[in-house]
C-alpha cells in the first residue's frame, strides 16, 4: 500500500473515530421518536444525529397550529414521495413516507417532520416546496 493510501485511511478512520465520539459527547445519536396519540403509536425516525440540535434553534412547537403542519407536510410529503419515485438513484430521497392526509398524527409528530422538511432543505440547499415541477 502506498504512503498516500495508508495516510488517507488513518485520516478516515482518526475523522469517522472523532464524529463519533463527539456524537457520544453531545448526545447527538439518531433518535426515534414514538408518539402515541389515542392509544395508536406513530414512530418518525430521524437518520441524522444533526437534526436534534438544529431544531432546538427553531420556534417552539405551539408557534404553529396542528393543522398548519398538517397541511404543510401534506405538501412536503406528497413531493418528498414523488421525487422518491422519480429519482430513485439520489440518495437525498431514500425512503417513502408513509403519511396519511386523513389521520391524526398529534401535534408534536406534525411539528419534527415539518421541521424535519426544513432541515432537509437547508441542508441540501434544495427547495421541496413550493414545487418547481
């Protein structure tokens, strides 16, 4: 093996070793967040140990109505889905969301996947809504 090589490894693995261990640190670790609303459990898991300290940036959850989020990642959802049916090699939209328009996911479920939307945005400095279809 090269010089270079075992360099760029060591490098690897002494970042991804660091990631880690500060995400231990934090307590930044993915999070699956069950929420159980009349008695039915709804579970949003959020892949990105990032997310949690982003949305402590963000406005309380009681800024906006349920129904405002409702309506919001109806929106969100129904482009996040069709991406993932179009674009299916980006890694970006890996997953589809199974959320249904007419169910009552609770308030707190509604506020992280509307800011969850958010977050992906930004991140990937892309725009889900409003669609640009």
């Amino acid at each position: 093996m090269s010089k270079t090589s075992s360099i760029l490894i060591i490098s690897l693995v002494l970042c991804l070793s660091d990631a880690f261990s500060q995400g231990e640190k934090t307590g930044n670790k993915p999070t699956a967040d069950t929420i159980s609303v009349d008695s039915i459990e709804y579970e949003l898991i959020v892949d990105d140990p990032g997310f949690e300290t982003w949305l402590y940036t963000k406005p309380p959850m009681e800024f906006y109505s349920q129904q405002y989020y409702a309506s919001m990642n109806r929106l969100y959802v129904s482009e996040w889905n069709y991406r993932y049916s179009t674009l299916k090699n980006h890694g970006e939209y890996d997953s589809y969301i199974d959320y249904e328009p007419e169910t009552d996911y609770g308030l707190e479920l509604n506020y992280r996947l509307f800011y969850y939307f958010k977050y992906f945005e930004e991140k990937h400095r892309t725009k889900l809504y409003p669609s640009s279809r």
